[in-house]
C-alpha cells in the first residue's frame, strides 16, 4: 500500500486492508468473516422473503431475489412460482446457511484471535505454504491454482446437480434433469451471442467446459513456477496488495457488468415465471433498465432489482480497480488535491 514516503504511516480503523495487507492469517480471517456475513444474508434472506411471499401475485413480480434462484434450480416451487406441497426444502437450505455462517464465523475468529496474524510464523509447514509474499510470483501462482480449483469444483457441482436433480426449463414450463453438451464450436460462438442463450444443454456445457479449464489451470499453476527469470515483462516491480486488489476489482466489476445485461434479457436462465419480463435498456446519466410488464406503479421485477443492481456495482468496482491501479503503479493521489487546493495562487508566466 502507498504510504507516500512516510515510514510510519499509521491507517484508521475503517482502512480495513490496511491490517491484513501483509499479514496472511489476519487476511484469511477476512476472507472467512466475509464468507459467513454472505452465508447468513443467504439464510436470512431466505426466510424473510419466505415469510413475505404471496402465492396469489407472480414470483417475477414481487422484490424477492433468494427465491427465484431457488426456484430456477427446482427447488420449492411449481412452473408458476407458487410454493409446491411444503416449503420444507427452502427452509432446510436457509437453515444450512445460517449454521454454516456460525461455523465461517467461527473460523474467522480462530484465524483473527488465536493462531499465528502471519501464516510465516505457523508450525504446520503446509500452512506456511499459504503465506502471502506479494512480489513473489511462486507463491501467488500457488495460492491462485488453489482458488481454480475450488472455481471448478463449484462448476460441477451445479452440472451434476442440473444432471440428477433437474433444473427448471421455461421452454417446457417444469422442473427437468438436463444432460449437458459438450460442443466445443457451440461454446466458442457463445462468446458473442451469450445473451441470446436458449438452450439448457448448451449452458451446462458451458460450466462443465469451464470447470475442465479452471481445474487444469489450477493444478498448472500449483505445480509450476516462473519459468526463466522473473522480469518486469512478468509483473517485477509490480506485484503488490494493491495491484491484486485492482485486477480482483477489476474482474468481479467486469463480471457484474456481464451478468447485469444477461439478467436483464435472458430468459432461459433467468425464466420469466420466476424473474418478471426481459427489461427495456434506457439512457440518461448512465445506463438504466426499466421494466415492459404491466406491474402497480411503484413496483418492479426481480429482474430490474438484478440487472440495475448489479450494473451499479460493477460500474463502481471498476472505477476502484483504476483507483488501486494506478496507486499500484505509483501514482500520488495527493498531488491532485495539492493542485486543486492552490488553483488561486497559480500563475501563468508569458515570455517574450
């Protein structure tokens, strides 16, 4: 992190990054706090908008946003969004979460009260493996391989589970078991025409290519190292906190971006039943979508609280990856609030 040659910069206790910047036990006890705060909103959330749901209006028409992910994998409700029997799976699954969030919570405080705040300091040496070094390319490759894996195992598990389970189909209007299809040429033209994805098998095939690519990556990067010498072609001079924090931004903005478009037009992942009808996209200050349905005025779809949801976000992430990027590569901030606050005392000096 920039301290703009202070030695003894000190950081406030809202400068969050700041004490886990390096260390490594502290920063995974920040992951895992962060894990558990995103397990219990899931529970909670489930149960409130539970608790809120009217059979008696369409799903995609009321401000819920757990259930229709629920719904679209076939889970809890019929092709209508009416809750099917009992809402005994919905509760199940809120439940886990809310236990699992006391169990990251759990571990969030072990890693932050009693083992070692520098994973460089632990006794087990596979710990210490784990040890974040940031100008050191062997141990970032490392950890990211690990982060890979976990990627395509989650990949996987959504295949087998659209595989055995079902998911549901809105060109049938049920809940069905979905075999995926591995076409390579399918999934290279995708790249382009994503949005307009109408089939099922082709976007489980999607996720059971992506899991194949992220599980090889991953073993390739925990088993190799730099190859040659490390240059600055190879980020020398460059690797720090804050340049991984801006390339992080920078793909979960990218990626909510992406998903505020799909979201908002797709309607085979995201069926009308559960989401409300495909948006209108609108111009003004920015980029906004509004909804074509006939819904109460004051009222939107799931499918506008998504898509305009996640836009903003992302807008906002990527504007932060430029803010840590450019500190990463050495910019001074401060030089710009210095400017702006002698702009009086300027002078401009003509010569003959």
């Amino acid at each position: 992190m920039q301290t703009y040659g202070n030695p003894d910069v000190t950081y406030g206790w809202w400068a969050g990054n700041s004490g886990v910047t390096n260390r490594t036990g502290k920063f995974i006890a920040a992951h895992i706090a962060h894990t558990g705060l995103i397990a219990f909103w899931a529970g909670a959330f489930t149960l409130f908008e539970l608790s809120r749901f009217d059979p008696s209006i369409p799903m995609g028409h009321q401000p819920l946003i757990a259930l229709p992910h629920l719904a679209a994998l076939g889970i809890g409700f019929d092709a209508n969004g009416v809750v099917m029997g009992d809402t005994k799976p919905v509760v199940v699954i809120a439940i886990v979460h809310l236990i699992l969030s006391m169990v990251y919570a759990g571990g969030g405080l072990l890693h932050s009260v009693l083992l070692p705040g520098d994973l460089q300091e632990a006794d087990l040496e596979k710990a210490r493996k784990f040890s974040l070094s940031w100008d050191d390319p062997d141990k970032l490759t490392f950890i990211l391989g690990h982060h890979l894996i976990f990627f395509g195992v989650a990949c996987i598990w959504f295949v087998e589970w659209a595989k055995w389970h079902g998911i549901y189909d809105p060109a049938i209007g049920a809940v069905r078991q979905v075999e995926y299809d591995l076409n390579l040429s399918h999934i290279w033209n995708h790249q382009v025409d994503f949005l307009t994805i109408d089939s099922l098998e082709d976007v489980l095939g999607g996720h059971a290519f992506l899991a194949f690519v992220e599980i090889t990556g991953g073993a390739f990067h925990i088993a190799t190292k730099q190859v040659g010498e490390y240059t600055k072609f190879k980020g020398k001079g460059l690797l720090s906190a804050e340049a991984v924090l801006s390339w992080s931004l920078a793909g979960i903005g990218w990626m909510a971006i992406i998903a505020a478009f799909w979201s908002a037009t797709n309607t085979t992942v995201y069926p009308t039943e559960f989401f409300g009808e495909p948006l209108q996209l609108k111009f003004s200050i920015s980029p906004y979508w509004v909804d074509t349905g006939d819904l109460p005025a004051g009222e939107y779809t799931n499918r506008a609280w998504l898509a305009n949801v996640h836009y903003y976000f992302g807008f906002f992430f990527i504007q932060g990856h430029l803010w840590h990027a450019l500190r990463a590569l050495g910019f001074d901030f401060k030089r710009v609030t210095n400017a702006i606050g002698n702009i009086d005392n300027a002078t401009v000096t003509l010569k003959d």
